[in-house]
C-alpha cells in the first residue's frame, strides 16, 4: 500500500489525486501532470479515501481494477461510493478497459465525472482534467457565495426579487434602533428569521432573544408566561417565576403570532409598551424592563380592529415600523436560488450524491402555488434529499407532479376545466379575497368570475 507525493508540493497548483496500481502507468500519469497539477499518488482503496482525508483533492483519476482483486471491478467500485459519499463535491474520472463500457457508464450513474479507457491519451486526458477543475472552481466559488448570502447577513434569508430587498434595506434601516416593529405575513415566510437577523445586527445582539407564540400557549398559562408570577399566586404556584419579558431585559422579545393575544392581555401589553413596567401575576411590585419588542402575525390585524378583537391603540403602538414578507409565490426568480441551497444543505447533510434537480422537478417547482411558503418548500427539499435514489431530485422525490403529467390520458374539456380552476383558485387566494383585483389578474369581468366561482365551488371568502 502506498500514498505519496512525488516531490515537496507547490500551493499555487491544484491537487490531483491518482489511483492507480500499475506502477508504470502511475508513473506515466505523475511525470506527465506534474507541472499543471499537485499530484497525490495511491495504489489501493485504503490509501485512496487516506488522501482524500488528508487532502482533500477536487479532482480524482480512478482505476476500476484495484487490489486485492485488480482483475475484477468491485474494489474500484467501492472507491468511487466511498469517495462521492465522504467528498460529493469531488470530480472522479474513472480509467478502466476499452473491453469495459458497462463499467464505465454504470460508475458515471453513479455520480463519477467522466470516464477514460486505457491505454490512455495523455493529451485527451489534460483536456478532461481541465475542464474538471474548470467545473470544481465555479461549484465552489457558487458555494462560497450561497453561504455568505444564506448565514453572514440575514441568517439563512435567501432572496434576489425586488421585495426581498426592500425587505433587508429596512432591517439594515431599523435593526440598530430601538422603534417597536411588526412582522405580517403568511405563515412560513420567515417572520421570525427577521426579528432575529434585527436582533443580530442591533446594539442588543449579546443579550437576550426571547421568544413567545402568543397562538400555542393556552389563555390561562399566557400572562404567567409573559409576566411570571408570584410564590402562590395561584394552584401550582410554588416559586416565584420570571416571564418572558423579564427574561428578555437588554435584549429583544420576540411576540410570534400576536394577532391571537386576547384581549385582557393586550391590555397588561399596551401598558408596558408605554411605561416599560410589568407586574407579576399575584404581585404589586412594579418592575422596570428594558428590552426591544418585534411582533409578528399573520392575520390582518385592520380587520381584527374592525372586528374589535384587537386594540387599535396596541396596534399603532406596536407597528411604529411595519415590514410585510410577500408570500413565496410573489418572489420572482427566489424558488429556485432557495431550493438550489436547501438541496445543498440538506444533501451535504445527508451525505447524498445528488447533483441538482430534474429539469421536470425545476418546472414543478417554478409553477406550484407554496401555500405553505419557504417552510414548506424546505420541508419537501429537505424529504426529496432523504428519498432521492438518483443524482437528480424528480417531481416523485418532491411529491409534486410533473406540471404536464397531471393532463394526460384527459379530454381537452376536461384538461381545461382543471386548469381554469386552478388558476381561478390561485388568483382568488393572491388577492386576499379581493375579487375585482383577481378578476383583473385573470382578464375577466367580475361577474365572469362569480358565474366560474360559482361553477367551480370556490367560496367567496
């Protein structure tokens, strides 16, 4: 067994590693590389994945036939899955028998690069490995930028459509201040990724960040939980204990779903906005706390004031900065850049040999409503990754259909009946059900629209 480096390396070369035992080939290969390339040397499985750990080559020249059985091809084959497993991003070139096509286009299935038969062209090879490294520098120049985009400024938030950025101007605009900001819109479009990116980019980011779901903690537990309580305040009350508020002193709390705050709360809320005092539930004594509040909701909080289930002065109080999140399928252009870096997440995660997504898989993607946003769409990326068998992600791997394939085996009428559902359902829900804007949208009068609501069985809202 051996691994070695023929003479001390230069840094300004790329790696290349060599797998090969016949010696005089390896020779050949090392002596002809030598001045474009750093080359890395082994002759057997072992050795090979050694290197790889140790350096980490982009590029990877593969023989098939190697020890302890050179004859036969399962060795070389557990190489290649070995290496795409633990280094996916790697280029393998496999070299193998001209008398072996089989091999060599099952090892490209498999994920290898390319594919060389001996003896090999030495000229052709160099043009190959060019290309290869070409290849490797983009994916990781390509990586390099969805990382930054993706942690170093907005955690995670991936977006290129005009909202989007007006959206980070004014978290850039308001984190470093201490105004009260509220969050709409529909669930799953990353309401509490930006009162954390605020919070990271603010004066307060090595203090608290506190959150609260106003919607999932029971009425009668959620004033305990936002002001604490008392020692015997009420059954069950053996300690005194500190809310939330006052777990977020110095830092920012964070209210998720204010929208369901009921109204003897909004109350004991408005209060503290205004005086920055709170008392404990079962306590007279008044204490100050400092912190910033972002609230965040996804119901229209102008109608629940028209309904009187939300206060109008708590409202202004809390919206003196007011940022909308559009919905996923408003933000041209972002679908596919957020599930290109869900896919690489979760497949470097997972250890899964995938390249990207059908070209099938890219139109569903592009065409589906997401009533569930960016939540959903991880959720399906995130499930794709795990039952993916191939290199490409498909519709199946999504549980989406192939836009077209849905039509097949219809009727025209029949087709078209779907389809004009579809897109009459899509423009109702776009509009928040404002049916003369949908109308617009589809190029049909409103009293069109009702007769194909009607139709169809679409409620009116």
């Amino acid at each position: 067994m051996m691994a070695s480096k023929p003479y001390p390396p230069n840094p300004s070369l790329s790696k290349l590693l060599i797998v090969e035992d016949d010696e005089d080939l390896r020779t050949q290969m090392r002596w002809a590389l030598a001045k474009d390339y750093e080359i890395l040397l082994a002759e057997d499985r072992v050795s090979a994945v050694d290197v790889m750990m140790k350096e980490r080559p982009a590029v990877v020249t593969l023989d098939l036939g190697l020890p302890p059985l050179p004859a036969g091809v399962d060795e070389g084959f557990a190489a290649l899955d070995q290496i795409l497993t633990e280094h996916r991003q790697t280029k393998v070139i496999i070299i193998t028998g001209r008398g072996e096509k089989e091999n060599a286009l099952r090892a490209v299935e498999k994920g290898a690069y390319d594919f060389f038969y001996k003896p090999i062209q030495i000229d052709e090879l160099k043009v190959v490995l060019h290309r290869a490294f070409h290849l490797s520098q983009i994916e990781k120049e390509q990586r390099a930028l969805q990382k930054r985009l993706s942690s170093d400024t907005f955690e995670g938030m991936l977006g290129t459509c005009q909202k989007m950025q007006e959206v980070f101007a004014v978290i850039r605009k308001v984190a470093t201040t201490d105004a009260p900001v509220l969050i709409t819109g529909e669930s799953g479009t990353g309401k509490e990724l930006v009162a954390c990116a605020m919070h990271r980019l603010g004066v307060r980011r090595d203090d608290p960040f506190v959150v609260i779901n106003c919607g999932a903690i029971p009425e009668n537990l959620l004033e305990s939980e936002l002001f604490g309580h008392e020692k015997g305040a009420f059954t069950g009350a053996h300690i005194q204990r500190k809310g939330r508020i006052e777990m977020a002193a110095g830092g920012t709390l964070f209210l998720d779903e204010i929208g369901d705050l009921p109204p003897s709360l909004q109350v004991k809320l408005l209060r503290f906005l205004q005086e920055r005092v709170i008392e404990r539930v079962g306590g007279r004594e008044q204490i100050q706390v400092d912190a910033r509040v972002i609230a965040a909701t996804n119901r229209d909080l102008k109608e629940a004031m028209k309904e009187g289930s939300f206060r109008e002065d708590l409202y202004f109080r809390l919206g003196v900065i007011r940022i909308s999140l559009p919905p996923l399928r408003e933000r041209e252009g972002d679908i596919i850049l957020i599930a290109k870096a869900f896919l690489e997440r979760y497949a470097e995660e997972g250890r899964k040999r995938i390249k990207g997504f059908s070209d099938q898989a890219l139109e569903a993607l592009s065409q589906y409503a997401w009533p569930g946003n960016v939540r959903e769409l991880e959720n399906r990326i995130k499930r794709a990754v795990i039952m993916a068998e191939g290199t490409n992600i498909t519709p199946a791997d999504l549980e989406m259909e192939a836009p077209r394939s849905r039509y097949e085996g219809m009727g025209l009428k029949e087709a078209r009946e779907i389809l004009e559902k579809e897109l009459l359902a899509k423009a109702v829900a776009r509009s928040g059900g404002n049916l003369s804007k949908a109308a617009m949208e589809l190029g049909i009068s409103r009293p069109t629209l009702y007769d194909l609501m009607e139709k169809f069985g679409i409620p009116k809202g």
